[in-house]
C-alpha cells in the first residue's frame, strides 16, 4: 500500500463521491476498482475487512468504507475528506430537488411524472431484497428469522429497534459455544484513543440538539433527535430502516404524507451518493411545511449532521480495533442474525410500497391495524407501470436512472393526451 497525497484524494475521493449512483453494492464495487484494482491504496485484504467492520456498523455501509478508507491513508483528516467527498455532492442534488418538489411537486403534470418514478421503486426495493436474502438467508435459521421480522413488522407493528435488538441478542447467543480467538491486549493509547473520539465526536454530534433545546426550537429539536436514534440502529443499509422511518414520520409525527414518502425514495435513488440521504428530503420537506424555505434549510442541515456526524464517531472509534472485531464470534454471529432479520423487514417495505401505489386507498381499521387495500381502487395504470419496469429492470437489465426516466416521461405523454 501506498499513501496518496492531497490532491490525489481529492481528485479520487470526489470522482467516488459524483459516480456514487445504483446503491451500495455498486458503491463498493466502484471504490474497489479506484483504491484496490487501478491505484495501490489499499490491499484485497484490509479492504475486505474494512467491508465486513462497516457492514456490521450502523449507518451506510458505502459512506462508512469511504471513511475508513479515507482515514487509512490519511488519519482523521483523510477520514473527514473521503467521508464528506462521498456525501456532498449528492447532498446538494437533494436539496435542490427537495426544494423544487415543495414548490411544484402537487401541480398534476408532476404528479403523472412520478407515478412512472413510483412504478420504478417498487421494482428497486424487490432487487434490494432479491440480492439482499440470496447473500444473507443461510439455512432455516436466517429463514426462520427473515420471516418473523416481516410479520413482527406487518402483522404486529413492532418497533424497527426492537426487531434488531432481538436479532443482535439471538446471534450472539446462538454463538455463544463457538470458540473465541485470543487476542493480545490493547495499549494503553488504545483506551486514550477511544475516549478522545468518543468525547470529540459524540459533543460534535449532541452540539445542535443542545443548542436548539437552549432555544426552546421543539420542532427541530424533535426532528434531530428521531434522526440521531435512525442513525444508531441503521443496520442493514437504508432499506432496512425505511419503514421504521415511514411509519414514523407518516403516522407518528405527520410531516409528511404517504405519497411524499415515496417521491423521496424515488429521487434519493437518482442522486450519487448514500441512500440514506432521504433523510434530507424528508426534513426539508417537513421544515417547508413548518417554516417554508428558511425551516427547510434549517431541517435539512440538522437531519444531514445527525445523520452523518455518527458516522465519523463509529469509524474513528472502531478503526483501530478492526482486526480484534473482525475476529469475535460473537459479534459475527450478531450481525449475521441481524443482517437475515433485514431481509424480513425489506419484504415489509416491498410489500407496503405496492400497496400504496398499486391501491388509492389502503384501510387499516382492523384489530391488528394490519394494511389491507380497497380492492376497488386498484389503479390499472400504476400496474402497466410497474410491469413495464420490471421488463426494463429485470428483463432487459437497464439501469434505474433510465427506466425511471423512459416511464417518467411515458407517465406525461398519458397525461397530456
């Protein structure tokens, strides 16, 4: 391995950051193209650990990776320049569009657009967890797990949090017997590291809560704390906590509605960078609402730091020990069961997304609250949509961006005839 300079960082770390498109595993197909395969920066091995310590991290995997990366190469400078390199630009994608969309997102000509885009997410979703359960579903136990996460979801409304929890402690327990490596003791500057990170990091992150709780600001308050407990229990990538995040920002909270929840995933889903960067748009769209543009600006910028700033604190945390975490069994066995309870719950958002777009009104008036569509406003035309993505996507193997585009624009010559 060898350590680049600045300008070359930056040069590579910014190329990342704008060719970040198609998800995570595109994400890190492409970093291991420009850091392993093309420049000597990392080596097959330090990067595939790398991948295993983020994928057991919360937050985005890819972003994370970037991040470690960064800080390899670098230290915490290094880190920091990787890190934001990879989510700048699509930041600054979102909010344009975000803004654009509480402008003109209601006029009907926007509408028919997006029922092409809406068509194309379902299709997304249901690649997501097609590749997600073929890697992660060994056995009857991942089965087992997969299957009762969905219902604890579905049928039961459990919290998001609690079917991970229960997850991490079943894998660890079913782990329990497996014999541990014996590793060497940290060094003293280990423990002075930890605490240091902790204690610059996790004031970094609670900073903006504690100043909007001095302000009294119980809006903006409230929206960075439920996005500071997203960014802990985001395991999975941002598929998985997408449900716990609609259900409580739709039902609980009422920023936004149902169908503004889905528009959002459609344009995070055109944007480099980490997915997980709807979590700008839902703010920006909650803070117009409250505030028009200025509660917007402000929103999106307390989502983007409670949402990132963890992100820093984990890596340069758990970047030094990497080699002793990669070797317990416990915590693999944690992030196995954990990572099969993930299939279940993005079975639950596939199955909620069609229904709202598939169905114009979905009842819940029963003693589950369990979704059940009127099967008299099924919409025919958002079906034809679905099916033509699914040839697109799954037939012909065209990219997300192009079939969103070519139904988006099939969506307004409808509207217009």
């Amino acid at each position: 391995m060898s350590a680049p300079n600045w300008a070359e960082m930056t040069r590579i770390f910014g190329r990342i950051g704008l060719l970040s498109f198609g998800g995570p595993a595109a994400q890190i197909a492409l970093m291991h193209r420009e850091l392993v395969e093309e420049r000597p920066w990392l080596d097959e091995d330090s990067y595939l650990r790398a991948l295993s310590l983020c994928m057991l991290l919360p937050g985005p995997e890819a972003m994370q990776l970037a991040t470690y990366a960064g800080w390899r190469m670098r230290g915490v400078a290094g880190g920091l320049l990787a890190g934001l390199l990879f989510v700048v630009p699509g930041a600054i994608v979102i909010a344009v569009l975000a803004l654009g969309y509480a402008y003109f997102g209601q006029l009907p000509l926007v509408q028919a657009a997006f029922l092409g885009i809406k068509a194309a997410v379902i299709v997304v979703v249901f690649q997501a967890l097609r590749k997600v359960a073929g890697k992660a579903l060994h056995g009857a136990q991942g089965w087992a797990l997969a299957l009762l996460s969905f219902l604890a979801l579905f049928v039961f409304g459990l919290p998001f949090p609690l079917i991970i929890l229960a997850a991490g402690l079943w894998g660890m327990f079913a782990a329990q017997n497996a014999a541990r490596p014996q590793t060497n003791a940290n060094p003293p500057a280990r423990a002075a590291h930890s605490l240091r990170a902790i204690a610059i990091w996790g004031g970094l992150w609670a900073a903006p809560l504690v100043v909007l709780w001095a302000l009294g600001d119980q809006f903006l308050l409230q929206l960075g704390l439920f996005f500071s407990k997203l960014a802990v229990v985001t395991f999975g990538g941002a598929y998985a906590v997408l449900a716990y995040m609609t259900q409580t920002v739709v039902q609980d909270f009422g920023w936004i509605s149902t169908d503004q929840m889905i528009d959002a995933l459609g344009l995070a889903e055109t944007t480099p960078g980490p997915l997980i960067l709807v979590t700008e748009f839902v703010a920006l769209l909650a803070g117009f609402a409250q505030s028009g543009v200025t509660g917007a600006i402000a929103a999106g910028l307390i989502a983007l730091w409670v949402t990132f700033t963890p992100c820093f604190l984990w890596i340069f945390l758990a970047g030094p020990y990497l080699e002793q975490i990669s070797a317990q069994p416990r915590l693999a066995g944690a992030l196995q069961a954990i990572t099969a309870a993930v299939v279940g719950v993005i079975a639950n958002l596939s199955v909620w997304f069609a229904l709202h777009i598939l169905f114009d009104q979905i009842r819940s008036d029963n003693a589950l609250a369990i979704p059940i569509p009127e099967w008299s406003s099924f919409n025919g035309l958002a079906a034809g949509f679905t099916i033509a993505a699914a040839i697109l996507m799954l037939g012909v193997k065209r990219g997300f961006v192009l079939s969103m585009t070519l139904l988006a624009l099939a969506a307004l010559v409808i509207a217009l005839l």
